[in-house]
C-alpha cells in the first residue's frame, strides 16, 4: 500500500525566509533520489519507561523529511507527521501526502515504527525478534513515546519550537495518531486518524461487526453472489469429507500445492472477500461478476472459482495462502498478540461467513504458544480510553478528525458521529480503507476530493487557532 513510505548528504537547505538549518543533532543523513526528500536516522531510546541499565540501549530510528513546501521557522509554518505502522517504512511516494503539505505551508515528516524496517533495535531482526526478552519493548507506548522523541529533537534542530505540529496516521496508525494527541497534547496540536477501529477493544464493538460489513458490501454488489458465497462453505465441507474430497478441491481451485486441509481453501477464499471489501470496493464487484458469469460451469464450486479468477488474474495457480502465512514471520502477531486485542469473530448466521466465534481462551492459547506470553485484553481501553467515548473525550480530547469510509469493515469499530465541535467524524459512503491518505489523483471521486478537502479546512482552523493563542499568551 502507499503507507510504505526521505538524502544523502545532507549539508544545509534554505527554507522560504529560514535561514540554512543544520540537520537534527541526534541524527546521520544520507543522499536520496528526491533532492526534497531527507533521510535521518536517530538515536532512538529502547526503553523510555524504566530507568534499567538496559533501558538506556539505543537504536537507530527511520525517518524522512519533506521540505518542499514547508515555510520555514521563522514563520511557525506547520509540521505534518506521517506515524508509521505495522510495516516498513520506504521513501514515500512522490506525491503521498503533499497535498495536504501545499495547502498548509507544512513540512512533511515520516517517522517509521520500531521493529519495523530499519528501525530495529539489537542490531538485527534476528536478535530483535528472537523471543519475548527482546520483543517485550514492541509496544504502541512505546512507539508514541519515540514520536515525541524525534519531533521534539527535530524542532530543536530546526529552530521550529513555535511550529505547530499535526500528526497522521491509517489504520493502526489512524489509532496512533489520535492516541498521540491525546497522550502528547504539547507536542502535537491536532491529529487525523484515517481508519482508525479505536472501538474494537474489549468488546466495545461486536465481535461480528467487521464480516457484516463485508457480507454488506457483497450483497449490494449482487444478491445472487452473495447467495452463492454464502453456501460455498457447505459445499466445500461436503467435498472436503468425500474419499480424495482435498485432491477434489485442490484440482477444483488450481491450487498451487495440494491441500492438506479444506480450511487452507477457506481461509484463502475469505481473505480475498476481507481484501477486496477493505481496500478495493471495484474489486469486490469484478469478483461478483466472476461469480455470477463464471466461464467454468454452473455449480457452486465452479461459481467460486470464477470470483477466484477475476481476484487474482489467470495465474498459473492459486495461492495457498495458509502456506505462505507459514513460512513468514509477522511481527504485528506480538502486537496483537500482548496488547492489540481486537475480538473478531462471527456469531450467527446473519454474515455470509460460516459461524467463527471468537473465543478469548483459544487466541490465549495461540499466543503463549508462540511467543510465551498471555494477552492483555483491557489493556488498550485501560490506557488510552474507549468506553463511553463521547462523554469522556469530550471532557479533555480536542482536535482529532476520525475519517472513514463506510464500505471498509474496519469503519464498524471508528468513530463515526461527532464527539464534540473539535473532536470530528468525517464519513463516506462509498470510501474505502485509508482512501483518504492514497496519493490524490486527478481520477479521484468528487466525494473524496471534497472529503480531503474537509481534513484541511479544519486543519487551516487549528493553526490559526494555535496562532491566536500564541498571541495571547505573549509570545
């Protein structure tokens, strides 16, 4: 996705009316492709939380500034930082988020999270990912806290202490971002949490929410797809029990090795239909017409298959995509594995999904398995909040934008009404996940332009505000 997210040699800029800056004082820079784009490395802190002589360990943390369209220091123009999340952060796409960076005078800063990456403390992925010893300092306080960190040091380096800043974020990051303004009101003054499930922690939402949006998109996609999806895992159950029923169904779906177990099929089937329904709501219509047309016969198996076909091209087979989840380590399983306890599950019948309960024991089980620890389900809404959100946001949270697009699943558990008059939800109904921070094109929806346009419009009103309080307080 964009949100793989920039110099190498980095001696001195001039910025609009700043003077020539030097880079941040904790940092290394190197030459990049993008003569706008700057690549710093700082010396991260690996524990801020404990004053253990291990805590004081430092690793080197990823990061990229854009300085095009900043207007400098000595205007307090603004600073719009990009949090990393659960993946690598590359040199952002040309144009990822400049739009918002013009409109604003801002600089861009993209900030990748520990573990991720280069951002990896030990030394190595090796040692860093070796057992919950190492592991244990992968959490999203701890992220947060490297945040403050890096802008704070950058501020100082570029003699920005009166520039506003206003972080960002999708998806896990859409949460980080909010929580950031909440847990570091002085260092941010405002957020936009793209995406952001915030409410899908300790039962605040129902375990079934995501899939219902999913079977909503599909059924306003196609009746009749939906219906043939929707008994697809009968069928395949049947299959699977007959004598060779794997063999059936690996030649059936050309699968790419055999089929040791039918949930292998399953599961690829429903992670294309989560995909689809998530990121690429054309998609989800391109599978419906591979159903509803299928070119391979009449019967169900032959309908699925064709949705199959239209997801992933005629490839030369289809992937197995429990095999491939084998031999890759992802470390967001630690995540939600201690602390990002979102209670998914499937209870009923009202999804086009077989029942899938999620059940608190089992997920434990998995967890102490593979990485010997037990999950901390209260531990989020503990932290950062989420029960009875309106009341208590309102009472200390202020300017944060919770953007989602109603036909992404993740949409059920985000905020979706306003919580106050600064503490905004912008919806769209045809938006998908993150749409809003992809890189904007000339092709975009009217509807997604203006939403975009929105974000900043509120934005422009907490600088000016931010500026108007500086004023009054005499500096």
């Amino acid at each position: 996705m964009v949100f793989h997210l920039l110099f190498i040699f980095f001696v001195y800029f001039l910025v609009a009316t700043n003077s020539l800056s030097s880079p941040p004082s904790k940092s290394k820079t190197t030459l990049t492709s993008n003569e706008d784009v700057k690549l710093f490395f700082f010396k991260q802190t690996l524990d801020h939380f404990n004053y253990l002589p291990k805590s004081y360990t430092k690793f080197k943390q990823r990061y990229y500034v854009n300085f095009k369209y900043w207007g400098g220091a000595n205007s307090s123009a603004p600073i719009l930082v990009y949090l990393g999340a659960e993946s690598e952060m590359e040199m952002p796409d040309e144009e990822f988020l400049t739009d918002y960076a013009a409109s604003l005078n801002a600089l861009l800063v993209y900030i990748e999270h520990r573990y991720y990456g280069n951002s990896v403390p030990f030394g190595s992925k090796d040692k860093a990912y070796k057992n919950a010893n190492t592991l244990g300092y992968l959490n999203s306080e701890q992220a947060l806290a490297d945040y403050a960190a890096v802008l704070i040091d950058l501020k100082n380096s570029l003699h920005a202490q009166e520039s506003p800043v206003i972080v960002m974020g999708g998806s896990y990051g859409g949460m980080l971002a909010a929580w950031f303004r909440l847990k570091y009101p002085h260092v941010a003054i405002g957020a936009l949490a793209s995406s952001a499930p915030l409410l899908y922690f300790d039962n605040i939402t129902p375990q079934s929410a995501y899939y219902d949006v999913v079977t909503r998109d599909f059924k306003e996609a196609s009746e009749t797809c939906y219906k043939f999806i929707r008994n697809s895992w009968s069928e395949i159950d049947k299959v699977a029990s007959q004598r060779n029923g794997l063999s059936i169904l690996s030649q059936r779906f050309n699968t790419c090795y055999p089929l040791e177990q039918h949930d292998e099929l399953k599961n690829n089937l429903k992670s294309q239909y989560f995909y689809s329904a998530q990121f690429d709501y054309p998609l989800v219509m391109d599978i419906c017409k591979g159903i509803d047309e299928a070119a391979f016969g009449s019967d169900i198996l032959s309908r699925i298959y064709g949705g199959v076909v239209a997801f992933q091209g005629n490839k030369r087979c289809t992937t197995n995509a429990d095999k491939y989840m084998e031999d890759t380590f992802n470390v967001y399983e630690w995540q939600r594995c201690t602390e990002i306890v979102m209670p998914t599950g499937i209870k009923g019948n009202s999804t086009m999904f077989q029942p899938m309960p999620f059940s608190f024991k089992n997920y434990a089980k998995k967890c102490k398995k593979k990485f010997g620890v037990s999950p901390r389900p209260h531990w989020i809404t503990t932290y950062y909040g989420g029960h009875n959100m309106k009341l208590v946001f309102r009472r200390f949270g202020s300017n944060i934008i919770f953007s989602n697009g109603l036909r992404d699943p993740y949409s059920s558990a985000g905020v979706l009404k306003n919580l106050s008059d600064s503490l905004v939800a912008l919806t769209t109904v045809n938006g998908t996940h993150c749409m809003d921070l992809m890189v904007a094109s000339e092709s975009d929806s009217n509807w997604l332009t203006e939403q975009r346009r929105k974000e900043v419009e509120i934005m422009h009103g907490w600088i000016k505000q931010y500026y108007a309080d500086i004023d009054a307080v005499g500096h």
